[in-house]
C-alpha cells in the first residue's frame, strides 16, 4: 500500500490566459489530497472517495475502458473525479509498465471540487505517484507534473494548460507559460485569505467560454493579452517583495476577468466584500464561475468580512506550502 499527497493551489494571476501561452503565478497552499493505493490481484479499478466535500460515494470499475463507472451519487463533479482518477491510473501502469495492474485507490481531500483551489490537479498528482510506487516506480515531480498534466488535457477535451498540476507536483510559488514551468524563489510572505461560495465551476464550459469569445471579439484577444501583462508585472512586483503593488495587480486581474465572463455574482460579492475590508487585493482563483476568491490582507478584516458576507460559506487564511507531491507512507 502506498499512499502519497499533494497541495491544492491559488493563482496569483494569469488563469485563462495561460491556456493561450500568457504566463500565470501560482501558489501551492497547505490543504492537501492523499490517495492511497493498494495493488489488486486482478485488472479492476475500486475507487473510494469519502471526503471530496460531497456526500461519501464509493465506485467501482472495471478493467475494460469501455466500462462506466458505477456512480450511486448522479454528479458531473464526481464523474469528473472518476475520470481523473481513471486518467492517473493509466498514466502509472504505463510509467510502471504494468498495463494490467488493478488498483483499489482511497482519495481523501482537504480540498473542495471544482472551486478553483486545485483538487483535481492535486488528486491526479497524488494518485499518480502513489500508483507508481505501490508498482515500485519511483518519479521525479517534474515527470509526475508532466504525467498529470496528460491527464488534465485529456479530460478538459484539450483545454489545459500545465499551471495546475506543475504547481501540485512542484510546491511553492511557481511561474508557468506553456511548457516552461519553474519554482519562484524568494517570493515575499503572501498574507492569503479565501473564501468559499460552497459552489463550483464547470472547467471545461468556462475554458470553451472564453475561446469563443476570443475568435468572436479582437479586444476578447486583447483581453487575454492584457492579462498576460498583468502577470509580467506581478511577477516583478512579488520579485520585488512589494506586496502592495501585488495587490492591486490582483484587482486589475479580477476585472479583466470578469469582462471575460468567468466571474459570478457571488465571486463578486466576496471580492468586493475583500476590498471594502481593506484587503490589498482581491480575485476569483482558477477557472471560476463560482468557488473560491482568494485576497491579500496583513489584518484579521477581510477573514471576518468574508465570515459575515451572505453567499460566502467559508472564509480560512491559507499558508503557503513549500512542499509539492510527497511520500505519506
Ligand atoms: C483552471 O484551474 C485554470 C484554467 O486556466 C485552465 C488551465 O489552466 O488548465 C482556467
């Protein structure tokens, strides 16, 4: 039995424009997936998932690709999940060259779904990992980010870009523009506060959203461009440790993003409930349409405001996590 985790992340800025080769910045936080595998004697597939911030719901498949997952919860989300975790496996038996190998994989995840903090990156990341070593395959996180990322971009139908499962794979603050992927160092302490409407977004409808807006409108393109110089400019704020101009890049970022219709009214109202609190800066994070916002602040404001904000069902402050995908046991 092997069992490895991985983190949930924030972006700092440059969602959907990193799809189209814009840079992004992403921090990994310290809310974490474990999954643990455990090899089975035959082909199939028997995943549990107890704790995906939906009611616990257990599946199991089988070998043969054509099969459908036996889901007793009728969730997009979770159908979602499985087919990440259907992705990932596959992904080991090819790294481990066990392409019979059965699995009965355990994924639990501080993390909701679909809120833009990250989960399925960080499962796919764990699952990948710990399905290798239960295999006796050891990968370097570069080879499993790369790996998770295949997945991604499978089941996003194409549209992903390698932001988030680098950052899972990697830790820390990272820069990602297409296919150069690296660790920022000496990033200044970054104050984060999020906040949780209990809703999700659908990744792949928003992705599809703003592609068709681009082909559709020049200044759609632009928009996209101009968020890329948003996180040129972020980039070298944080080099310079200036917290404050981080902040307002933030606020820009949201607006640009919200011109591209990823925002929703509740995403909104946290963010504006963030600034009024006196937040240094505010933004959606990942792919929208509902979620999680995520704000700069020193002071305990904007975690209160966010408590006491109607349509925000949780608000925490999350810590930067240095440490990527790792060994759990
Ligand atoms: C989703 O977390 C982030 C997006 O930029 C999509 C991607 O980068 O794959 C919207």
């Amino acid at each position: 039995m092997a069992t490895s985790s991985a983190p949930g992340k924030v972006y700092l800025f440059g969602e959907h424009a990193v799809v189209y080769g814009e840079p992004a910045v992403l921090c990994a936080i310290e809310r974490r997936a474990r999954v643990t595998a455990e090899a089975r004697d035959d082909d199939r597939l028997r995943v549990q998932a107890n704790d995906l911030t939906l009611d616990g719901f257990t599946v199991t498949w089988g070998g043969d690709a054509d099969d459908r997952p036996d889901v007793d919860v009728p969730t997009p989300l979770v159908e979602a999940a499985m087919g990440y975790i259907d992705g990932a496996v596959e992904q080991a038996r090819d790294a481990a060259d066990a392409p019979a190998a059965g699995f009965d994989v355990t994924v639990e995840s501080e993390i909701p779904l679909g809120a833009g903090l990250g989960s399925s990156a960080a499962v796919v990341v764990a699952c990948i990992d710990a399905a290798t070593r239960e295999l006796g395959v050891d990968l370097d996180a570069e080879t499993v980010a790369d790996r998770a990322y295949r997945v991604e971009h499978e089941v996003q139908d194409g549209e992903a870009s390698r932001a988030d499962t680098f950052c899972s794979a990697a830790g820390g603050a990272v820069h990602v523009q297409g296919d150069d992927c690296r660790r920022l160092d000496d990033t200044p302490n970054l104050p984060f506060v999020v906040g949780y409407d209990g809703g999700a977004g659908d990744t792949g409808e928003l992705v599809a959203g703003v592609r068709s807006l681009r082909e559709e409108f020049d200044f759609a393109a632009d928009t996209v461009e101009a968020i890329g110089d948003v996180v040129r400019r972020g980039e070298r704020a944080l080099g310079d440790g200036d917290v404050e101009a981080v902040g307002r890049l933030m606020d820009f970022d949201h607006g640009l993003l919200s011109a591209l219709g990823v925002s929703s009214r509740s995403l909104d109202t946290m963010v504006w409930a963030a600034r009024e609190a006196g937040a240094l800066g505010a933004k959606l994070t990942g792919a929208g349409g509902g979620g999680c916002i995520v704000a700069l602040d020193r002071t305990e404001q904007t975690h209160t405001a966010l408590q006491y904000t109607p349509g925000c069902e949780e608000a925490f402050r999350a810590e930067l996590d240095a440490d990527g995908v790792r060994a759990e046991r």
